[in-house]
C-alpha cells in the first residue's frame, strides 16, 4: 500500500515539474512532507537524508556566493570578446572556442549562471557580425551541459551522485572528464557540419568586432582580483583534499566568507541574490 502511494506521490511531483502546475521547489518539498505526514517515511529517516545532504547544500551556497560575486565584474563578457578578436571576427572559429569556454567555465560554476553571462555577449557578437545568434547560443547550451560533467561542482546533480558514490573530487574527475572530452569534440565536429561551411562574413564586418573596446565590459578590478585569487584556492583545495581532509563544504564556505568580508558586502544583498529555488528544490 504505502509503495502505490509513494509512486503516486512521486508521478504527482514529476507531473507538477513538468507542468510547471506549481513552482518546482514547492512540487518537491510537498511530495517529501506529504511522504513523512503519511507515514511512507519515518521523521528519523527525513532527518537522515537532510543532515547527508547538508554537505551538499552548504557547498551548493558557497559556490553560490562565490559565483555571484564573480559574475558581477564582467570578466566572463570581457574574456568572450578578447576571444573574438583572437580568432580576428571569423565566426566559425568564434563559436569554437566560445563554446569551450563554456564548457570550461560550466565544470566550475553552475550551467544557468554560465548561459546567463555568456549567451548575451554571444547574441551581441552574432549581430556585429551580422549573423544568426542560434547557432552560437545552441551550441554553448550543450558545452554547458557537457563542461557540467566533467567535475564535481559543474551541477548540483553531480554532488548528488558523487555523495552516494562516495567518490571526492578527483575521483569524480578522472570517471567524468575523458567523456566530457569526447562529448565535446562530438559536438565540435557535429557544429562544423552543420554551420562550418556556411558561416561567411565580410571583412568590414569582422573590423566592426576589433573596434569592440573590452575594458568598457570590467567593473571593479579591485574585486575581480580578490574572487580569482580565492575562487583558485577554494579550487586548490578541492583538489587538495585527500590530504588536508576539510571536506568540500568547509572549503566552498570559507572562500565564501572570506570573499564577502574582504569584498565588503552586507550580507542581506548576499542573501537575497542566492538560488534558493535550487537549494529548496534539492532539499525536497
């Protein structure tokens, strides 16, 4: 009995995501709750799987404030048009290497916040060149879903995996990261038989992208300095953790700490920017 109630349960949540009935952190927390008020689990087995999330969670919030505060100095749409006068406005070889980046910035930051920084310059960089955006923003969409593979921190869904697979960081990267590689020269090769041979733009039209002035994109040197430096040790010591065995949690919220501090932000402007529909979402 209790099982078809919890298939019920679990058909009703999945029915509610799809739907978009209602929001999808709620669809989860009321599917748990509903499981507990029933009887289908016990509060100590809630209780359970909450504190064995809590690592989780706790890392999912340091990432969270890290990434937050390092999307605010524009170096990601600085990075993406030094990228595209590298590559000297030709538009092939633009959506390559934008792609990677992608795919290189979702290993370390979460897929949605690496579209949201990155698809704008894109569709901006499309339209200098006179140029459809689509096939620039699909592919990076992919890349960012392949980069999110290949590590640990690259999706929340990975340090669900990782948690029950009692596999750390290093682990998870040498099982993960040969398949993103090949993922992404999959996608890579598909992009040029697709859009290689059809991408042709003027050369009035690439001097328009060697105009662009990148300098006008950073904001606040001073703490884009300051969230690299701890963003590479907070890294470090993911890596480093066997030995120094601090666990991800610690390391992710104490870069996290110290970056708001040292970056003097108020905590409520911290707050208010979290993904809470994620941690709740999770929670559930």
């Amino acid at each position: 009995m209790f099982l078809i109630l919890a298939l019920c349960i679990f058909i009703a949540v999945f029915y509610c995501i799809i739907t978009e009935k209602i929001p999808t952190p709620w669809a989860t927390m009321l599917g748990g709750l509903t499981m507990s008020l029933l009887g289908i689990i016990s509060q100590e087995k809630v209780l359970e799987a909450i504190s064995e999330r809590l690592e989780i969670l706790l890392l999912l919030i340091g990432m969270m404030i890290i990434v937050l505060l390092i999307s605010e100095t524009g170096v990601f749409q600085w990075f993406a048009i030094k990228v595209a006068q590298l590559v000297h406005g030709e538009p092939f070889r633009l959506i390559i290497l934008l792609a990677i980046i992608t795919a290189a910035c979702s290993a370390f930051l979460d897929n949605v916040t690496t579209i949201l920084l990155m698809a704008p310059v894109s569709i901006l960089l499309a339209k200098q060149l006179q140029l459809d955006p689509f096939p620039f923003v699909i592919t990076e969409v992919m890349s960012a879903n392949i980069g999110g593979l290949a590590t640990l921190i690259g999706d929340p869904t990975q340090l669900i995996i990782g948690a029950e697979g009692h596999l750390n960081f290093n682990q998870f990267l040498m099982n993960t990261a040969p398949v993103s590689i090949l993922s992404m020269l999959s996608l890579l090769t598909t992009t040029y038989l697709f859009y290689g041979r059809k991408m042709k733009v003027s050369n009035e039209l690439k001097a328009r992208i060697m105009e662009l002035d990148s300098s006008r994109t950073l904001k606040e040197p001073s703490l884009l300095k300051l969230a690299g430096v701890i963003f590479s040790l907070v890294i470090l010591g993911f890596i480093l953790n066997n030995f120094i065995n601090k666990g991800l949690a610690v390391i992710s919220l104490s870069g996290a700490f110290y970056l708001v501090v040292l970056a003097k932000r108020k905590p409520k402007e911290i707050l208010e920017n979290l993904e809470w529909e994620t941690l709740f979402f999770f929670m559930g």
